[in-house]
C-alpha cells in the first residue's frame, strides 16, 4: 500500500491551512503530516496533539525524543529515540 505524502500544493483543500500552519510553527511539513493531510479531520487531530504537547512541559529526554519524533515522523523513530535518550540526564 503506497500512501501519498501531500504538498501545499496538492493536499485536500481542508487539509491546506494546517499544513501551512504547521509548516510555520516548524519551519517544514514532517511525512507523518503531509501523509495525514489525505484526511483533513486526521491532520486536525495530529495538529491538535502536536499543539497540546508544545505547550506541556515534558522531561528533556521526552523533548529530544519528541523532537526526533516531529523531524522524521515515525512511531519507530519515536520508540528507538525514547529507549536511546532514556538513560540519560
């Protein structure tokens, strides 16, 4: 199953000011938000937790990870990037 990795361009008319705002706050559009834009209310939730989770103070080890997570946008980039920053301070 091929999924498309939408662009400002050619993303679903709903999904457009999203990616555009999410393009703004991170400067690009990660794959797991471009791929999501094919559902405008999936890019709305995925844009709603990326919002709730900047505002929430997490443990710095959690911020790399998550970091790690937003750059590459992928649940086993966030699983390796969680176990690898674990141990440290």
């Amino acid at each position: 199953m091929q999924l498309a990795i939408h662009t400002l361009d050619d993303a679903p008319a709903d999904s457009r000011p999203l990616l555009e705002g999410i393009a703004d706050d991170l400067g690009l559009v990660p794959n797991l938000a471009a791929t999501a834009a094919a559902s405008p209310a999936l890019l709305a939730g995925f844009d709603g937790l990326r919002r709730a989770v900047a505002v929430t103070k997490l443990d710095h080890r959690l911020e790399v990870a998550g970091d790690v997570f937003a750059t590459l946008g992928s649940w086993r980039t966030m699983a390796e990037a969680v176990v690898r920053f674990a141990g440290r301070t």
